[in-house]
C-alpha cells in the first residue's frame, strides 16, 4: 500500500491545482488564437506550449535544471533573445516609405503618446490598491508600443516578475490590431477624409537606404545610448539587408535565426505563466492598461495625422496615423483595408509603411527612455 501511495503522489492528478488547471487552459486559449484564429501564430504556439508545460506538476520545467529554466535565463534574462529579433525584423524591414516621406516619422512619435500615458496610469493604480512600483509602471507602459521584443527587453530588465503577463498582453493586442483600431480610426475620422488618396512615394536610392540606418544609430549613440542595444541591433539587421554584399548573412537574420530564436522566446516567455505568477490581481490590472494604452497610441496617431492633413500642401489620409504603433506590418495593413472600405482605388499601404516602421523604432526609443529614467 505504501509503494502504491508513492505511485498515486507522483501523478499529476495527485498534485494537480486549481491554478494550474486554469493556466493551463490559458495556454490552450493562446493555442487557439494561434491556430484557429491565425493571431500571431509564430509567437503564440510556443508560448501556449510553454504555459501548458511550465503548469505540469512535478516535472520541473521551470523550476533550477529544468529545459524552461535554462531557455529564459540563456535569453531573456539576459536580454538576447529580444535583441536578435530586433536584427530580424530589422533586415526584413524596408525603410523606403519612410526615407521617401520623413513626415512620417511624426506619426510613429505620436503613437507613442500610449506609453507615457499608461505609466501614469499603472502608478494611479496604486491608489485602487495594487502595487507598481516606478520600474513596475514603466515596464508595463511599454504595452502601448505594440512592440512585443521591445516589451519583453523592457520587462526583463525593469519587471521580471511582471513578464509573462506583460508578455501575453502586448502580444495579444499586436494580434488584436484588426479589431481593435479599426472602430478607432473610425470614429476619429470622417468618410471624406478616409477616401483621401495620396501621392505617389518618391523613388529611394540604394545609397539613403545604406546611409539611413547608419545615422539612426549615429543619432541614439549621441542623444539616448540607453537604446543602442534595441537600436543597435535593428540598424545591425537593416544594413546587411540593404548594403548587398551580405546576402546569406540577411536571409539568416530574416529566416533561420529569428524562427529559432522565435521558438525559443516563446517557450521562455510561456515559462513565466505559472499560476503562481500569473493569477493575481496585478494581471487583470495589467491587461486593462494594455488595452488602454493600445487605443490612446491609435488615436494619437490618427489625430497627429489630421493635423498633418490640416496643415501640409500634400493631402495626408488620417488613417495611416493609426500605422504608427509598431506593430509591423499588420497596423499598415489594417490601414489600407479601411482606405479601401471608403475608397476602392485607395492604396495606403506603401503610405502607412512610414509610420509603422517609425513606430518600432519610437518604440525602442521610448524603452530607451525609460531605461534611462528608472533602470
């Protein structure tokens, strides 16, 4: 009977929680927006699995010696595995729309306004009783950017305790982005001004696309080095993209190297979705930011946008304001797919590419800043 009772307690349904069960159920919801609903599916499987796994009693995937143990320490802890996505994304982004308009680049400042803004609400929680301390704030303000690696950078370093909530939160409303900015952008515009079509983009020379990542770093080493490692590494990324003498180094960044990295950052993100860390009171609080801070760099952008139209020669359709959140390339497309809800020979994609790669790299400047102030 004794050796049959040691048998019973290993068993999971032996040391099963309550906790456990729901996360574990949590990770089964994330599977399923990956999988049914093609919701960032490249980041969501993983970190589902990862849930799923880290919640299994008794087996010790996170716990010292255990696979999710090592994989968040290797790369998250120490902050590697979002500065290789950061190359990644950095060598499959064109930034032609944005050399070709410049004007743009205010669209992704202004998107950023969602991160200040949510840092003084995550510390006026305090007042409804949850505790976040500044780096806690800061952390979880980030959310606004729509810039998952950026998220988790930020949170590694300011909040860890806080990751895999502000983890899911930032990715979920990257995957979010077709359902929640449309009624924004709507309801900030008019018909008329969802029907402006712009000009055509001007031809960008091999040349800027080779010179402009070169100064983008040239400027954060002056004015804020706190971002060179994000910066850094997605300047990295464009310039073997662009200089056409690094081909196979470039496909790697942009294929085998960030899906490698991907799997491993899921896993190791979904490893902070222990019960135990995840089911509190904090959380809830921290997805209600998220969602708030998303919405308000929406609308910033689209009104930044407005004022742009009001004020340029060139006609500016308010919509591709709304592109500026970083969330690279889905806020462009979602953009053009309203455009051509009102106007079917309007085509904003190539437009609303400006703001959103203005917007990863406002993003990175804005976890900079923060870094700076609080780290």
């Amino acid at each position: 009977m004794e050796s049959l009772n040691v048998l019973w307690m290993s068993t999971g349904l032996a040391n099963f929680e309550l906790g456990q069960v729901i996360m574990m159920l949590v990770g089964c919801g994330l599977l399923y927006l990956a999988i049914a609903r093609n919701f960032e599916p490249l980041l969501l499987v993983p970190m589902g699995f990862g849930a799923i796994l880290t919640n299994i009693p008794v087996a010790g995937f996170s716990e010292v010696g255990g696979l999710l143990h090592y994989i968040y320490y290797a790369g998250i802890d120490t902050g590697i595995f979002p500065l290789l996505i950061f190359m990644g994304v950095g060598a499959m982004t064109d930034f032609g729309a944005l050399i070709a308009n410049p004007k743009t680049l205010l669209l992704g400042a202004a998107a950023q306004f969602g991160i200040f803004a949510t840092l003084f609400g995550a510390i006026a929680l305090n007042f409804v009783g949850l505790d976040f301390s500044m780096k806690d704030a800061s952390a979880i303000a980030i959310i606004g950017g729509a810039d998952g690696p950026t998220a988790i950078f930020l949170a590694s370093k300011l909040a860890p305790d806080l990751l895999g909530a502000i983890a899911v939160a930032a990715y979920s409303y990257m995957a979010l982005v077709p359902i929640i900015q449309p009624p924004i952008m709507r309801a900030l515009t008019t018909e008329d001004e969802r029907k402006i079509e712009m000009a055509q983009l001007r031809h960008v020379t091999k040349v800027e696309k080779i010179i402009f990542p070169l100064g983008v770093l040239l400027m954060t080493i002056f004015f804020l080095p706190a971002a060179t490692p994000l910066v850094g590494m997605f300047c990295l990324g464009n310039l073997m993209r662009e200089c056409g003498v690094v081909d196979r180094l470039s496909s790697t960044a942009q294929n085998e190297l960030i899906n490698i990295v991907t799997i491993f950052l899921g896993l190791g993100v979904g490893s902070k979705l222990s019960a135990e860390q995840f089911l509190n009171a904090k959380t809830l609080g921290i997805l209600a930011l998220g969602a708030v801070a998303f919405s308000i760099g929406t609308a910033t952008g689209v009104l930044m946008a407005k004022l742009m139209n009001k004020l340029s020669k060139e006609k500016v359709n308010p919509l591709i304001g709304a592109a500026g959140v970083s969330a690279v390339p889905m806020a462009a497309r979602v953009a053009n797919k309203v455009g051509l809800e009102a106007n079917p020979h309007n085509f904003l994609l190539m437009h609303a590419m400006g703001p959103n790669v203005a917007g990863v790299l406002g993003s990175a400047v804005a976890a900079g800043i923060l870094l700076a102030l609080v780290g």
